[in-house]
C-alpha cells in the first residue's frame, strides 16, 4: 500500500482529514490564554494562513514525526479534533506611535494531541524558527508561538520560546546563537547541528 502524501485533501476513505480550504471549527483546538483578547482567525482567514503555513513547514521540514505529515495538516486530522494551530492578529496599547509604525504581530498556539507529547518542544520550536526565518511569505513582523497550558512542560517550554523571540527581536535571527533555546530550556548543552529547523 502506498505512503499517503502529505499534501493530499482527504485519505483513501475521504473521513480522516478535512480539505486543506476549509474551515471545520469542530476540528480545531480552542483557542487558549495566549490568544486571550487578541482577533482570532476564523474563516477564510485561518485558512489563508493555514496555506502560508503548510508551504514554510515545508520549506522547513516542519513534520511531526508520529503521523509523517507536515505539522500544518494536524489542524485537518479529524482523529484529534483538539489539536493544532490556532492563531491571532495581536491587538497592540495605545502608543503615541502611528498605526503604520507599530509592527504587525501574529500570536500562534499549539495544542499537542497529548498533554505529555514530547515532541511539542521541538515542534513549537521548529514553527518559530521557519514562520519568522521565512518572514518574506507572510505579511508579519514576528510571529509569536506558544505551547497550550494543557501540556505538562507548557511553563518550561513557554519560557524557551519567549527568550527565542526576545533575541529574534533584538538580532533580526531566528536562532543567533546555537545554544539559545537550550540554556533556555536549562539543559545547559547546545542544540546539535542536526536541528532541521
């Protein structure tokens, strides 16, 4: 039996995977705390995105090593209606700066498909790293990703990734030193060079 492709609409039996151009609110995760009071995607708008996304996971090698499939298409999977992306166009303060001045900032939430995923590390990383190291496909200064709080290591993993957009935002580089993400996540060692991301 042949390998399913991961671009394709629907499997053999046309139930397991929505089509990539639609949007079933019933199979995508509700958005959490770090989407809270920010204008979540919905519609034609999520899906738009959803392509953006699917073509930098490619690009990247974004694939979630359990199902094989890039990690855009886990919003698709009906078999966990509660996992994947969901996203939010940040609503900025007041500032004394111009709208025009002000950067255009999406916030991105995970949901694993299990709270003790141990792959939601290396995942949100790798969404980070390809979203904002291919900024030239989206129309986003930063986009901002964060781990749902139902994962068991939410905390730990949230604070690694908010040190990477800390240094993103002050080197312009998604990964500006080979140790950032792992003395943030207090491994104290490096990340290896095999990192695909």
């Amino acid at each position: 039996m042949p390998f399913p492709s991961p671009f394709s609409g629907s499997d053999e039996g046309g139930s397991t995977f929505d089509e990539w151009d639609t949007f079933v609110l019933e199979h995508l995760p509700e958005p959490g705390p770090f989407l809270e009071g920010h204008d979540v995607l919905i519609g034609e708008a999520h899906v738009a995105f959803r392509a953006t996304t699917r073509d930098v996971f490619e690009a990247r090698g974004v694939y979630d090593a359990t199902f094989g499939y890039n990690l855009a298409r886990l919003d698709l999977d009906t078999r966990h209606p509660d996992a994947g992306f969901r996203y939010a166009s940040e609503r900025r303060g007041h500032s004394e700066r111009s709208e025009r001045d002000e950067p255009s900032v999406l916030r991105a939430e995970f949901t694993p498909t299990t709270r003790f995923c141990p792959q939601s590390e290396t995942l949100v990383k790798g969404s980070f790293r390809a979203w904002n190291g291919l900024a030239d496909e989206h129309d986003y200064d930063i986009i901002r990703v964060r781990v749902a709080p139902m994962h068991d290591e939410a905390e730990r993993i949230n604070r690694m990734l908010s040190q990477l957009e800390e240094a993103y935002r002050e080197t312009g580089e998604v990964c500006p030193e080979p140790d950032v993400a792992s003395r943030s996540a207090g491994t104290g060692e490096p990340d290896g060079p095999s990192t695909p991301f």
